[in-house]
C-alpha cells in the first residue's frame, strides 16, 4: 500500500519579508494619518492601503498606539539615514560643503513629513514639538560628532562634542521657532542660507585655527 506524499513544512516568512511588511504598513499608516488625521486613521484603513490584511496589522502593532509610536520611530530614522547618506558619500576636502548638504537632507525631510509631524506632535505631546525635534537633533547631533573626530583626530573630543551640541542647538532653535509659528518658512532659501552660516561659524575655525 502506497503511502500518500508527505506535504511539505509550510516555509515561515522570511525575516526581510516580515520588515517589508512592516515597512510597507508604516508608509500606509503615515499617508493614512497626513490625509485623515488620527481620529481617522483606523486599522481597516491603514491595512487597506498598505494593501495588507488587517490581521496582518495586528500580527505587528497590537494597537493603534503602538503603531503610531512606530511610525515616529520609522520617520526619525528616514531623516537620520538621509544625513548619514549625504556625509558617508562626502568627498575629501569638501567638508564643510557636505554639511550644509547634510542640514539641507535633513530639513527636506522636515518639510515632505511637516503634516504628519504636527499630528504626532498634538497626539503624542499635547501639541508640542520640541521633543520630536529634539530627538531629530540628537541623532544628528551624535552623527556629526563622530564625523567631526573622524575629519580632525588632533582635536580635543570634548571640544568637537561642545561644537557640535552648540550648533545643533542652534539648529533646533530655528527649526523649533519655525515649526510653531510658520512652517512654509522651510521653504525660505534664506532659512537655508542662514543654517548653513551657522554651520560655517561653529565648524569652520576647527579647521582653520
């Protein structure tokens, strides 16, 4: 007597297609709370344009909660890895310049995710920015350190950590004042230009003493 074939083990998903899952829900979730807010952001709806099931939601995010503080994290890293970008791909020599690209990197960011960054800011902190700012600032703030002692070895860490804390503060300053009371000021080329002297005036004598 025959025995009928064994069925194969069913293969679990992989686990680059389980962050691709994730990755899509969380661009699904970000579109679905800029165009409808919070209130209107429900799983059936986040799922249906992510073109998930929704089960498939709740397998990663228990809650909706849980899934907005995921796409927080989700957009913060997208502004981080944009800057890193820029400064992994400087060229020798053109420091400084790489900066003002990489400042530049991280207010174009800013400035796609400015709806769905006052909706996160009012549900998550009663309408205030400064911490998601200020997250943004210390990621990029420990960056720039890091790069800063990597361009200058003979310098004194504790002085590039002091220079880069100071213009980063500087940054955080323009970028809070804006993101209360104008946002369309990130379009301002002057805003631009303004940051980037900042950038110079901090940076700048580090290199010429």
């Amino acid at each position: 007597m025959s025995r009928a074939p064994r069925r194969a083990k069913r293969k679990e998903p992989s686990q680059e297609r389980a962050q691709e899952t994730v990755r899509i829900i969380l661009l699904g979730a970000s579109e679905v709370l800029e165009a409808r807010g919070l209130k209107g952001a429900t799983m059936a709806r986040i799922a249906e344009r992510a073109g998930v099931s929704v089960g498939s939601v709740y397998q990663y995010f228990s809650t909706k909660s849980e899934l907005l503080d995921a796409v927080v994290a989700f957009r913060l890293d997208a502004i981080e890895h944009a800057m890193i970008g820029v400064i992994t791909a400087a060229e020798d020599g053109h420091f400084l310049d790489t900066l003002d690209d990489a400042i530049a990197a991280v207010v174009a960011h800013l400035i796609e995710d400015i709806a769905l960054l006052h909706i996160i800011a009012a549900e998550l902190y009663g309408g205030d920015a400064m911490p998601l700012i200020d997250n943004i600032g210390s990621r990029v703030r420990t960056h720039l350190t890091q790069v800063l002692s990597r361009e200058l070895p003979d310098h004194d860490p504790e002085e590039l950590g002091r220079c880069a804390r100071v213009l980063i503060g500087a940054h955080i300053g323009i970028l809070l004042t804006v993101f209360r009371d104008d946002p369309s000021l990130l379009l301002d080329p002057s805003l631009h230009r303004e940051m980037a002297t900042l950038t110079r005036r901090y940076v700048s004598p580090l290199f010429d003493p």
